[in-house]
C-alpha cells in the first residue's frame, strides 16, 4: 500500500509540475504550447487529476503507516473496477493503447492487496 501511494503521489506531483511528461507516459501524444483549440480543458482535467493522485498517494500511505486493513480491503473492489473501466476505455477505442497499462497496474494492485489481506489473516487463524 505505501509503494503504491508513493507512486500515485509521485505521479500526481508529475502531472502538476510537467503535464506533458505525465501524458506521454500514458500513452497521450501532447500538443505543443499554443496547439490547443479554445475550449479544450485538457490540461485543467490533468491538473485535477494529479490533484487527485496527490492526494490519494497521501491517503494511502498514511493507511499503510496506520496498519488500516480495513481501508485496504475498500481499495480492492474499486482498483478493480478501475481496471475495468480502464481497459474497456481503451478496447472501446477511447484512451490510446498505452492507457492500458494504467489500468493493469490498478488490477495487479488489487489482486496483490487481495492476496496480501487472505494471507495474512489465514496466517493469523493459524497462529490462533
């Protein structure tokens, strides 16, 4: 949980400071300074997405530091269901192909947190 909120912040600082940086690494191709046509909010979506990330980074790791299992098992159904959409936005031909690869990195996350949690409360029954 903390590596991941260490990334989602680290991301979300990412997208703050070098917005194009952040777009690239998604697969995104940027438009140069000056490209954008009027009305396009691309990069005020951006900005409130990192803002988002940020935040989210902080919160888990502050989970993890707490030991909070119960905010770990809310995080796997919804970092599923993230994967989903994810994928499907990129099969359906709305995000690029490299978009998928942040919807596989929430879908492992949730499948390790997932078996991470089921270990360690067989391995606390054992124990019992």
């Amino acid at each position: 949980m903390a590596v991941f909120g260490v990334l989602a912040a680290a991301l979300g600082v990412v997208g703050l400071v070098a917005p194009d940086a952040l777009l690239t690494v998604m697969g995104f191709e940027p438009v140069p300074d000056g490209g954008r046509a009027d009305g396009d909010h691309t990069l005020v979506f951006l900005t409130a997405s990192s803002m988002a990330a940020l935040n989210m980074g902080v919160y888990y790791v502050l989970a993890s530091l707490a030991d909070w299992k119960a905010f770990f098992r809310w995080t796997v159904p919804f970092r599923l269901l993230t994967c989903a959409v994810f994928t499907l936005a990129v099969a359906t031909g709305r995000a690029p192909a490299g978009f998928l690869g942040v919807g596989l990195w929430e879908g492992a996350g949730a499948l390790v947190t997932g078996a991470a949690l089921r270990y360690e409360k067989r391995k606390a029954a054992d124990v019992s």
